[in-house]
C-alpha cells in the first residue's frame, strides 16, 4: 500500500505544534542500537524498513476483528481528520523514519489511526520529561471515542478510533487487538539502520533566516520554533527524527500573528517525497526536484527534494504570497554546502 493523501472532511484544528522543548538532541532512531547509514546520492530513494514484522494489513485486521470495518483504504501515514496544522505532509511519515508505522483508515466521522514504535523507553521518558505522556491509558468513552497508549518493553503501542457506536464497554476488545500488536512487534524486534541527514536538529535560521522571508514579503519577519504542549508525536517528530517545524510570522505570538510560511521536514524522506501524488513538478534552483500543489487543509504547499531530504513549505490566507518557488530557491541555496556534493 502506498501513502496517500487523506481527505480532512471534519474541522481542524489550526494550531501549530502540539509542543515545545529545548534544541532536540538527535540520537540514532529505529532500535536502541540503530546504526547511522550515510545518506544515498544518486541511487533510488528507499523508504525506512521497520524495526519489526508488523505491518498495516496486520493493524487492518486488528482493528477490524475490534471494532469493524470502518471503509475505504488503509493508508501507511497519520491521519489529519483532527490534528495539529504541522501534520499533512513530512510529519504523517514520522513513524516510519524512527522505525515504526503508522496506519490510519475511514473518514472525519469514523476512522481509526495506529502507530507503533520502537525504542519506546527512551521516546516515553523524553515525552514525560516534557510533560507529554502521563502513564498508559486505554478507554473508550462514551460518544464514541477511543484512546490507547500501550507498553510492552521497548515498544509503544498508541492509537484512537473515532465511531459514534463505540463506548465504554468497546475498551477490551481494541485493548485486546492492540496488546496483541504490540507483542508479535516485541517478539520480531530486530536493529535496523537510519539514514544520517544534514537537517537534523538544525535550527530554523539555517534553512532560512528572517531577513531573508522580509526581504521577499516587503514585511518584518518573526521566526518562531517553539509552540505549547507536547505529545508523543512531537516526542517522534522533534527528538527521535530531528525534524522542524518553523513558522515565520509577522510578530512572535504564533496565534496572533499573521503567518506568512511554516517549513516542516523529514530528514531522510527523499523515499516519501517521490510518492507524492497529485502534484505538479516545477523546476526550483538548488533542489533536486521540486512540486506544488495544495495541503489537506486547502493550503498552498510547494515540496522539495533536497540530497535525501523531504522539505515542504505551506503558505497561509492573507501572507501575499503567491509563488513560494524564489523562497524554496533559497532554502536549497542555504544548504547547498551541506549537501554530499554541494560546494
């Protein structure tokens, strides 16, 4: 099955990130012992092997032993039916660069979303540590909303379902699926190798500096990397992948301010840029291949393919932007010398 783009049917939320926490420390993803690859130049992009035997058609089947069928085509990325604005593009492949998956099927109304991950006591205490995971939990509530989040060793087994039919007494029975998951990932547990990146924990002003946005926007510029709360995904996304979220503004109050782009990043995600689909390809210099279309939230979004690299930028309602591609021009100019090859 290949990732696909998820229809965003009900409201989202538009906040940005779900979290906030000092510069991450990047660390080796997939198994404790992971082993850091170099990062391929010219050969086809490859996407993450998972650090286990289970795989989305295992997590279908679970889930609908558990609960039913909920329609449609199973997709290996997060949903976006209610989730943080960061989430559509790099972010939904999160799992799959820190060695896990991720499998998420239905629609606004009724759906399911599972995620497992390896290295699941290092990823839990950081998460802890900043006040973004309090223990395990597993209920169903009435209304018909469903959350787990499920140890067993060193992997973490998290989902939600979402199903007006669902209550109290559906908690066993997905309890019991999810448990079951976790243990066929323990039993098959195994190292894998993580691609080493140069935009790795980098920050903000690397990729591109505020003088440079307002020299384009004809406006003062804001750059802002620190948002409230925090989660497991922030946990995977910050920490274990060293991936950014960078929102230039024109003030530093991210909800107040008028947004003029946010950079999101998959370090190592050249494998899930070029199964893009729906998008058109465009030349931008300095990236080696570039494409632009619109977001699940009807966002303007133009992608890049930097070395190894996925980088998307999205523009806002009212940034006066209308060509993202003489920004993403520069991005790729400000990484040229990190690049395998680059000057």
């Amino acid at each position: 099955m290949r990732p696909r783009a998820l229809l965003a049917l009900g409201a989202v939320a538009v906040l940005l990130l779900s979290g906030c926490a000092p510069e991450p420390e990047v660390k080796p993803t997939g198994t404790p012992s992971a082993a850091i690859t170099p990062a391929p130049t010219d050969a086809a992009a490859q996407a993450p092997t998972p650090a286990f035997d289970v795989d989305c058609a295992d997590v279908e089947a679970a889930m609908s032993t558990a609960g039913g069928d909920v329609g449609g085509e199973v997709a290996e990325v997060l949903g976006v039916w209610s989730s943080p604005s960061w989430y559509p593009g790099p972010a939904q492949h999160m799992f799959q660069r820190a060695g896990g998956i991720a499998c998420s099927a239905g629609t606004a109304e009724h759906n399911w979303e599972v995620t497992i991950l390896p290295g699941a006591e290092e990823t839990v205490a950081g998460a802890e540590s900043r006040g973004g995971y309090y223990g395990e939990e597993s209920r169903c509530e009435a209304g018909g909303y469903c959350f787990f989040q499920l140890l067993d060793g060193e992997v973490l087994v998290s989902a939600t379902v979402v199903d007006p039919e669902k209550g109290p007494d559906d908690t066993a029975a997905f309890e019991e699926a999810l448990r079951a998951l976790g243990a066929a990932a323990v039993a098959s547990l195994r190292e894998v190798d993580v691609t080493e990146s140069p935009v790795e924990g980098v920050d903000c002003t690397r990729f591109l500096t505020a003088t440079e946005l307002a020299e384009q926007v004809d406006a003062e510029v804001y750059v802002v990397d620190a948002f409230g709360g925090w989660s497991i995904p922030a946990e995977v996304y910050q920490e274990r992948n060293g991936a950014r979220i960078c929102y230039y503004a024109s003030g530093d109050d991210e909800y107040a301010a008028q947004g003029y782009i946010m950079l999101t990043t998959l370090p190592g995600g050249a494998w899930a840029f070029d199964e893009l689909e729906g998008e058109e390809e465009i030349e931008v210099e300095g990236a080696d291949a570039a494409r632009t279309g619109v977001d699940e939230l009807r966002r303007p979004v133009l992608d890049l393919r930097v070395g190894a690299d996925w980088l998307r930028l999205t523009t806002f309602d009212g940034s006066g932007i209308d060509d993202l591609a003489p920004i993403a021009a520069t991005i790729a100019d400000d990484f040229a010398v990190a690049r395998p090859g680059g000057q």
